[in-house]
C-alpha cells in the first residue's frame, strides 16, 4: 500500500558534519493490534465488538529535535461505528507493552476502570459522540493530556473542515510536526492544517524528559469496525536555534544565591557568542551592566559591598535567549 522511509537527521557540531540514517522502523504491537505489510497495521477488526490494540515504535522520539510524521489512517467504512483511533506520545512505566481500555477511551484514556496511559500526549481521532466527553457529532479531533478526555487541551474540531465523514473506506493523509525552537505542534489532515498548538510539550508534559515513545491506539465499542494505518515516513533532525539556546543555558552559571559580597557569573560556552549581563533592582532600575561583547569561556563578578541589602536580578542574554535569575543579597557591615 505505502512505502515506508525514516529519515533521522542529526548535526555532529564538533566537526560540523551530518549524516543520514534510512530504517524500516520495528513496532510492538499489543491487544487486537496485527501486522498487514511491512509497514501496515490494523488495530481493530470489523469481526470483533470493543477491540482495543496499540502499537509502538521500538525507538524513541527526541523532542529536542524537529519532528515530521506522516501517516495513513483508515477508519472504516461504517458510518454508525466508532470509537476511533489516537497518535500518542508517552514515558508510561509500561513502555512498549503500554494498552489502555477500549470504548471510548480509545486504548489511552483514562476512566473509572481504566487509568489510561500517562503522562501523555494523544492527538485523538473520535469517531463517536459520547456524552461525558467534550465531543462533536461528526468524526472530530482533539489534543488529550494524560488521557484525560472529558477536558482537552483544546476545543474539538472537526476532522475535516468541509465536513465530510473520514469513515468512507479510504486512507487520508495524517502529518504531525514538532518544532521545539518555536513551541509548536501541528496536525494536518489531508494537507489541511487542524490543530496548531503552542505550548512546551518537554516540560509540561514530559517533565523535561526528552525522549518519548510514540505509536498509534485504537478501539472499537458495540459494533465491529476495522481501523488501520499505514507509516510513512518520520524525519528528525536537530533543530539549530533550541540548540543554541539549550547549549546557552547551559554554559551560564550564576552563583552563590543569597550573597553578601561578591556574585560570580561563569561562562562556558560550546562556542564563542555575545554576551550582554545586567544587574537590577526590585523596582526594575538597572544597577550594573556588562555591556554586549564577545566571549566564550571566562568568569566575571558583580562586586555587591555597598548595596542595600533586598533582593535583585541578574540576567545574561546572547541576543536569541536570556537567563534570568532572582538574587537574594545580604549586605555586610565591616568594622
């Protein structure tokens, strides 16, 4: 049906080379879930009433790097069927085996009997109206935290703008993008963009952990219906600017805190940058400032004897990113 490709891309910046790496990716596969083609998968039967399948990449996605996933989903051909189908990224303790309940939950949600697969983040396709969830009556999407699906990220919309059922039999392009210098996660259905979501997906959901595993639910309720998908194709690669301010952040050390003398700023970074730091007052004036230079690895000190004792903040800036950092100062009287 389609012809499988990964593209992981990545910079080695100590020489400045980069390199391409093709693979046919592998997938757990868990519950009703079973293999078509070498890169086809069904995740629920038209036999069986409440199948629940997942499969899961057995590789993990880096969030620190730009992400372009492209898929085919199939939802079936019956028009009064359900439940539907989720792209989920996860650090669940179950890992690759990790399999929710079926039904509405769609083999990630959490429910009454079920606690869902978490911490989470699903793009869900819903096929089915269901009163206790914040769902449309057409074929809908939505972004679910932790499984959470009476309260999505954001409110439903439709799968497809101009209405049309996705359940017609037919495989329809899904592409989801992560671009971490930005904030920004996509989902687009047939080249039309759906969902356009601006939020730090590594902190708020993965608590700064950077690699997730990812792969696909699905789950059928009181009548049969097969839902498949196709992997196309995932293309990682390092995004420059997140790392630049990354290695920025990094390099910058700010210390002791509380202070009573001297306030020592260390810098060491992977590469020479401009550097600007200031020094201000609770009530925002700026006390002392280093104006914008050249530098990669030196230490410099802001002398405090002389100041009232309060509270200030420092902040170093390359121009892109900026740290700032609230500084406790204990002013010392000498004999």
């Amino acid at each position: 049906m389609f012809k499988v490709f990964y593209i992981l891309s990545t910079s080695l910046f100590l020489t400045g080379l980069s390199f391409e790496l093709f693979a046919q990716p592998s997938f757990a596969l868990n519950g009703s879930s079973t293999l078509l083609t070498d890169n086809c998968y069904q995740l629920t039967s038209g036999q069986s009433m409440n199948d629940v399948g997942s499969l899961w990449c057995e590789f993990p996605l880096e969030l620190n790097n730009v992400l372009d996933l492209n898929f085919a989903v199939n939802l079936g051909c019956s028009k009064n069927a359900g439940e539907g189908f989720a792209f989920v990224m996860h650090t669940d303790s179950t890992g690759l085996d990790a399999l929710g309940c079926a039904g509405e939950l769609l083999g990630f949600g959490a429910g009454s009997e079920c606690v869902g697969i978490q911490p989470s983040l699903a793009v869900e396709i819903d096929t089915r109206y269901n009163r206790g969830h914040r769902d449309l009556y057409q074929p809908h999407l939505s972004l679910v935290k932790d499984g959470n699906m009476s309260s999505p990220l954001l409110p439903p919309v439709r799968v497809k703008s101009a209405g049309k059922d996705i359940r017609d039999c037919e495989y329809h392009h899904v592409r989801i993008t992560w671009k971490p210098s930005e904030k920004e996660f996509c989902v687009y259905i047939d080249q039309e963009r759906r969902i356009f979501y601006q939020e730090d997906v590594l902190n708020t959901f993965f608590n700064g952990k950077s690699e997730v595993f990812f792969g696909f639910t699905a789950s059928s309720g009181r009548k049969a219906t097969m839902q498949m998908v196709c992997v196309q194709s995932l293309k990682m690669e390092v995004d420059p600017y997140f790392e630049r301010q990354h290695n920025f952040e990094e390099g910058v050390g700010i210390y002791p805190n509380p202070i009573n003398e001297k306030l020592t700023i260390d810098v060491n970074l992977f590469a020479q940058d401009s550097v600007q730091m200031q020094l201000f007052d609770s009530s925002g004036e700026l006390v002392y400032e280093i104006p914008m230079h050249l530098t990669q690895a030196q230490k410099y000190y802001f002398n405090m004897p002389g100041l009232p004792t309060g509270v200030y903040y420092i902040t170093v800036t390359n121009g892109t990113s900026r740290i700032s950092k609230r500084i406790v100062h204990i002013s010392s009287i000498r004999a």
